[in-house]
C-alpha cells in the first residue's frame, strides 16, 4: 500500500467498522439483560469512535477516494477488527468480552504492521508505524485488564 489516501480510506473503515461492531454487541448485551458486558462493549465502541476520530482527521486534508468491498486492501477479506459473532450471546462474561477485543485489536496491530513493513511510501511507512503503535497500546491495555481480571 503506497497510497497515503489510499491507507487513510483503510485505517477509518478498520476503526468505522471495530465501533459499529462494539455497538452492535453492547446493543445484544443490553437486551439479554449482561450489563457488566455491555458496559464493556460500550468502553470498547468509545474507544473505536475516538480513533476513528483520529483518522478523519489525519485525512482532513485529502480528498480520499471512495472504495468498494472489493478494493480494499484486508487479509482476510474483512476489516482485521471485524470479529466472528460465533459464540457471542448474551450470556458471555467479561472474560470472552476481553478476549474478542483482544483477538481485534491484535488483528488491527498486524494489519498495520504489516503495511508498515510493505510500503515504499514514508507518508504511510510513518502513519502505519503510528497506527500499529496504538494498536499496540489497545492490546497492552486489554492484556492488563485480562490479567488483572484473572486474579
């Protein structure tokens, strides 16, 4: 990817698409009656919101292009921080809350590294850097919140 505008269409959707999934499962939550969970879920959606924040406004100053499924740019198919709902109901506790935001955010770190590490362009070489960087302080984070929920 050596399109700054091209990875700046990419980091909103990753984070456009982690918020509307964290509301989406804090919406389940909340009508299955775990509040503990969707409070969780929300804290997560806050958090996506802010970044995706972020991202618009580091392209602010570019016309970004509009894309369609097909042209982006995902390992799997799917925005890394997308997750499966196999397994999620509304009876999941806090623990696989914090393991599914895990799993997302590892998959956003990943995607971000490996632009980094793919790009010949240093606009996105630094943007990526700093993307991955923050994803890495997301998975710091929950890594702590899992560990001290564990004890």
């Amino acid at each position: 990817m050596d399109d700054i505008c091209i990875f700046l269409v990419h980091a909103i959707e990753l984070e456009r698409e982690a918020a509307r999934r964290y509301e989406e499962l804090a919406e389940s939550m909340r009508a299955d009656g775990n509040l503990k969970v969707e409070k969780f879920f929300r804290t997560m959606a806050i958090f996506s919101r802010k970044h995706l924040a972020l991202a618009m406004e580091r392209g602010g100053f570019q016309q970004l292009p509009i894309l369609s499924r097909e042209e982006y740019w995902w390992p799997d198919g799917v925005s890394p921080e997308q997750f499966t709902w196999i397994g999620v109901d509304g009876f999941i506790d806090v623990a696989y809350a914090l393991d599914l935001a895990l799993d997302g955010e590892m998959r956003g770190h990943a995607f971000y590294q490996e632009v980094f590490s793919n790009t010949h362009d240093p606009e996105v070489k630094r943007m990526a850097l700093e993307f991955a960087d923050e994803e890495a302080e997301h998975v710091a984070e929950l890594q702590k919140w899992i560990n001290g929920s564990a004890a």
